[in-house]
C-alpha cells in the first residue's frame, strides 16, 4: 500500500509537469501565431491543445485524491497492526501465566 502511494505521488508530480509544461505551450503558440491565422486547423489544434491541458488538470486533481485517500489507508492500516501486535503480545502474556499455572496443578 505504501509503495503504490509513493508511485502515485510521482505519477502525480509527472503529470503536474507536463501540465505546466502544456500551459507554456499553449500560452506561447497563441502569443506567437498571428490572431488572424488562428483559423482552420490551426484555431483546432490550438483548442485541442486546451482541450488536453484541462484533462490533464483532471488528472492531477484525480491522483490528489487518490493520494488522500492512499494516505488515509496506509495509516489506518499502520494502526491497526499496532493495535494487532498489541493484541498479540497481551495474549501471549495471558497464555504464557495460564501454562505456568497449569504447571502448579
């Protein structure tokens, strides 16, 4: 569980990247490209550009929440196997008296 946290979390800074790195690019082509040519398949490939920056975001803020919840799980889970060998230990303190009480029978 702990290892798919951190894969996520390194997922999720890749994507962020890319994310940033597509805003540049978008933000460049639109200030470089003449208005008046922004037409036709260009205008497209601009808006699709967009398009694939927005999901990206998408992306992001999914393995956020991914995270939060990985995180969440992996300290419940980390809790539980301390209250476990809590448990355990006790029971064996318990089992541990009744033999030396059955030796004194």
């Amino acid at each position: 569980m702990a290892q798919a946290l951190n894969q996520t979390v390194e997922v999720k800074d890749k994507i962020v990247g890319v994310g940033d790195e597509l805003l540049i690019v978008n933000t460049v082509l639109k200030q470089e490209i003449p208005e008046k040519l922004q037409t036709g398949e260009v205008a497209q490939a601009l808006d699709k550009h967009e398009e694939l920056e927005s999901i990206v975001q998408e992306c992001v803020e999914d393995l956020v929440e991914v995270n939060e919840a990985l995180e969440e799980e992996v300290a419940r889970r980390r809790r539980l196997e301390r209250q476990l060998a809590q448990s355990q230990a006790q029971l064996a303190k318990v089992q541990d008296a009744q033999v030396g009480t059955n030796k004194l029978d």
